[in-house]
C-alpha cells in the first residue's frame, strides 16, 4: 500500500510539470506583454498551439535521416525526466534516490547534445549555425553548473536534491557569501540555457541572433510539438531548480498527511508565478545582447560557480 501511494505521489508530480510548463509560458507571455502595455495572448495560447501542431502533417526533407526523426522524442523524454526528478511539492519521492545534480545536468546535455546532431543533419547553413552557437553556450554552461552542484555537496554534504533541499531549509545553513554567487550563476546559465534576453529572444526569428530556434528549422508536425514542449519543460525545469535549491520552503515531507502534499502544491505554483513575474521584469528592462558577448556572460557564471566552491573547500580545510 506504501508503495503503491509513493507511486502515485511519483506520477502526480510527473503529470504535474507537463502539465504546468506549457502554462508557465503562457503566463511569462501574458506578463511581459502587459508590461509593456499590450493585451497580448491568452494564458492556454502554448497549449492550442501545441494542440495545432500535432494535427499538422510532418513534413522532412529527403536527406533526412532516422535521428532527425527521433531526436524530438529522445529531447522530449530526457528533458521531462530531468524535470520531473525535480522535487516541486515534497521530498522523499519514490524516484528521489535518482534526483542527483549531476544526473540532471547529464540529462540536458545528453538532449542538447541530439539536437546541436540534429541541427546538422539536414545540412542547412541554419541549421549549422544554431548547432555550433548551442555549442558554444554548452561548453560553458555545463562546467558553471557543474561547479554549483559541487558548492551544494560541500555546503550539503550530498548532491542529491532531496537531501540538499532538507539541508538549504534547516538554520544550519545560515547566510553564506557562496550560496549567494552559486545562485547568481545558476540564474544566469538558467537564462542562457532557455535562451531568454539577453542572451536570446525567443519572441523573434532573426538567422544572424537566434540560437535555439535555428536548430528546429526544419521541422514540423508532430516532431515541431515534441521540441517546443521540450522548450516549456525547460523553462519549468531551471525555475523549479531554484526554487528547490535556494527557496526550498513549502515541501512535503515523507508520511505527512494528504492536506500537506495539497499545500506544497500551491506553494510551488505560486513560486513558480513569483519567478515568472521576476524574469518578465528582467526581460523588459535588459536589451539583447550581441551574440559575441555571450561567452562573456557565461564567463561571468562560470567564474561566480568557481570562487563559491573555492570559497567553501577553503573554509573547509581550515
């Protein structure tokens, strides 16, 4: 019976972030086009649009081949569980012994990875480009989230999520100058990876700036579906990243009663509405920067993760 409930608990959450992530994008949407005095789209508007590409037709170019056609769903796939190992509304789930950070950072790049391969099989110079610019953003980003999931272990004494999130929610943690630089770097390979202002916008298709968008030219239908609710999940999955590791309030613990899972629920929904208002603010008050510029942003996120863990293995040793 025990297991059966952890099971359930398990797919609720699962079901949870494929369901919320679509919404979370809608809502960034709807807040930045108010902020900037529009009406802009309906809050369901991701979800009609992936409802419309999945009635569409896929249509591939000749030269395609077999990992053009599963890329979409191996991105799917390794981005849904990477977010849903995530805790959001309680600790101690049945998976949660496989929620480590360095999974979770080999999940993306493993779907980063089929994507910048996919980019370049069709053989369009688009196609090129965004896989070499993804690249590019991965050969930074990877290493700065690296270093802050090895800040966590040392102040945590573990890198899995769970245990960091009991540790980050305890007064043993107290204010620390290096939790404070990993959460900046986390927030700004968190912009990058989502490909957000002002590293790129997703609002636009300009083929000298975009990163993202100039991988999935190519594809339609279904196939277009699967990667644009990869994109969602992402979004959701970096904002509940953040909001476990330095917000961790709000969780269930394991044997508590069902009103507390109900609690944890709402309380995760309203950080992630906190965080989307907060990144509506940041995105509408920054202009984009040049593409050449990026490494230096990232620079700036890998330096911030490397001194936090310099910071700590140096505290500790004395």
């Amino acid at each position: 019976m025990a297991l059966t409930l952890a099971l359930l608990i398990q797919g609720a959450q699962m079901l949870l972030v494929l369901a919320l992530a679509p919404l979370l994008t809608g809502f960034l949407r709807k807040v930045k086009a108010r902020l900037l005095r529009r009406q802009g789209p309906s809050l369901l508007q991701p979800y009609r649009d992936l409802l419309r590409l999945l009635r569409k037709e896929v249509v591939l170019a000749d030269n395609a081949s077999w990992l053009f056609r599963v890329t979409p769903y191996l991105v799917f796939a390794a981005t849904w569980v990477a977010a849903a190992l995530i805790p959001t509304f309680a600790t101690g789930l049945a998976f949660s012994w496989t929620a480590d950070l360095i999974a979770i950072v080999a999940l993306l790049g493993s779907a980063r990875f089929f994507l910048a391969l996919s980019g370049l099989d069709v053989g369009t110079s688009f196609g090129g480009i965004g896989s070499s610019r993804e690249v590019m953003i991965a050969s930074l980003a990877e290493p700065a989230m690296l270093l802050i999931a090895f800040s966590l272990a040392l102040v945590a004494g573990s890198t899995q999520l769970s245990t960091v999130a009991a540790y980050m929610a305890s007064p043993d943690v107290g204010l620390r100058v290096s939790l404070g630089m990993s959460l900046i770097a986390l927030v700004m390979v968190a912009i990058a990876e989502n490909a957000r202002v002002p590293v790129d916008n997703p609002a636009t298709h300009l083929e000298l700036t975009m990163i993202h968008e100039a991988m999935i030219l190519e594809y339609s239908g279904r196939h277009l579906a699967m990667i644009e609710l990869a994109t969602f999940l992402k979004l959701l999955l970096y904002m509940s990243l953040i909001s476990c590791l330095f917000v961790p309030w709000g969780l269930a613990q394991p044997g508590d009663w069902a009103g507390a899972y109900a609690v944890g629920a709402m309380t995760y929904i309203a950080k992630l509405g906190v965080g989307g208002v907060l990144l509506a603010l940041f995105e509408t008050s920054i202009a984009k920067m040049r593409v050449f510029r990026v490494p230096n942003f990232l620079g700036a996120a890998l330096m911030l993760a490397l001194l936090a863990t310099l910071i700590l293995f140096v505290a500790r040793s004395i």
